[in-house]
C-alpha cells in the first residue's frame, strides 16, 4: 500500500527515523514540563483541577507502579522507569500514526525490533545483577542436570526469538492498524473514520501495554530465585 503525503517524506528512506526522533524529543519536552511543573509544588499532594501534564503524569505512574507490582512483586520499583518510559515512548509512536501526515515509527519492523532488542539487554541485565552471571545462566540449564544440554539449546533459541517476537507483534498490529484507518478515510471522508480513529486509539494502547507487560514478565522471570 503507497502512502500519501507525509509531513517527514523528504527523509525518505530515513522517514521512521526521523519520526522516532520526533516522537523521543516530544517525550523528552513532556518529562521537563512535568518535572518542572513538579518541582514548583513542593510538598503539595493536592490534584490539580482539569487535564494537566501533572494529572496526566501521575496517571501513567500510578498505573505502571500497579503493573510492576502485580507483576514483579517485592522490589518492583527500581523497574519502573524502564516500564514507564517503553509504555510512553511506544504509546506516543501509535498515537502519531493516528495524525494526518504521519507515519507511526511503530509500524515499521527495524524500529519495533530495536525496541525488542532494548527490552532483551535490559532483562538479561537485571537478571545478571539481581543474581550473578552464574545464577542467571543455570536459568538456561533446567532443573535437571542430565537435560542440561537440550534445556540449554531450547532456552537459547527462545529468549534469542524473544526481540523478535516482540518486534513483530507490535509491527504488525500497528501496521495493519494504518492500513486499515488510511483505507476507510480514503473511501469515506467523513463519520465512519471517527470509528476507526476510537478503534486506532484502543489498539495504540493496547500494544503500548502489550509490550509493556511482556517485558515486565520477561524482567520477572529473569531475576526470580530458584528455591
């Protein structure tokens, strides 16, 4: 399917990237709203009135904080930044893609794999430091001794497929999602592709808390102790 005209299509090639570029530094300008918004109340735990950044901000913590807990338990906390910042970054990116004249960076599979690939360092790196290298690698091993080597062949080849998997899923949900809201707004102008755009927004976050909740797994499994 051929695009239309795109505000970025004079990158070209490089039109994901240069979207992802845009999508980090509207991610970075909303973080120093907040954190200056935050700063300048001091010790006030009182809500603002209406639809502020702060009232957005705290929303997003509250309900990373409860996905971490649910997930990882004791200790959670030093995990959600990681959670919260896959959940904006990626949630901003399908939410772009529901604007006129932009392409979501997530509908394009090196993008969506490099995220993969960020949630597979940072799992294996929490698991490294929350257990050793040793105690993070007899994960690989089973509980048996003597199925060692095929636990190890299997294990490998799963979490090797984990970054892709992850990278695919996203793709291909948000790409068939433009598709399908780019077909309907060509065909009909008006009142059908309000539903589509409900519908985009749903699945936009679904995916952001689909891979969000992924990597809290993976994050789970990696630094449980064997007992």
């Amino acid at each position: 399917m051929e695009h239309g005209f795109t505000w970025l299509s004079g990158f070209g090639v490089y039109e994901p990237i240069a979207t992802a570029v845009l999508v980090s530094l509207v991610v970075a300008l909303f973080a120093f709203v907040v954190s200056r918004r935050v700063a300048g109340l001091g010790q006030s735990v009182d809500p603002e009135d209406g639809l502020t950044v702060r009232n957005v901000s705290e929303v997003l913590v509250d309900g990373m904080n409860g996905l971490a807990e649910g997930v990882l338990g004791h200790g959670y906390e030093r995990y959600v930044p990681l959670l919260a910042a896959f959940f904006v970054y990626i949630l901003t990116c399908n939410l772009l893609g529901l604007i006129p004249g932009f392409l979501p960076p997530t509908g394009h599979f090196p993008m969506t794999f490099g995220l993969g690939l960020v949630s597979f360092v940072a799992y294996n790196a929490y698991g490294m430091k929350a257990q050793g290298v040793g105690g993070h690698l007899k994960h690989f091993l089973g509980p048996v001794i003597f199925i060692a080597p095929l636990m190890l062949i299997i294990e490998i080849f799963s979490h090797g497929f984990r970054p892709v998997s992850l990278g695919i899923r996203l793709f291909a949900n948000m790409d068939a999602d433009h598709k399908v809201l780019g077909l309907f707004t060509d065909l009909t102008h008006v009142v059908i592709p309000v539903a589509f755009y409900v519908l985009g927004t749903f699945v936009s976050v679904v995916q952001a808390f689909v891979f969000t909740m992924l990597t809290a797994i993976y994050i789970s499994l990696a630094v449980a102790h064997d007992h």
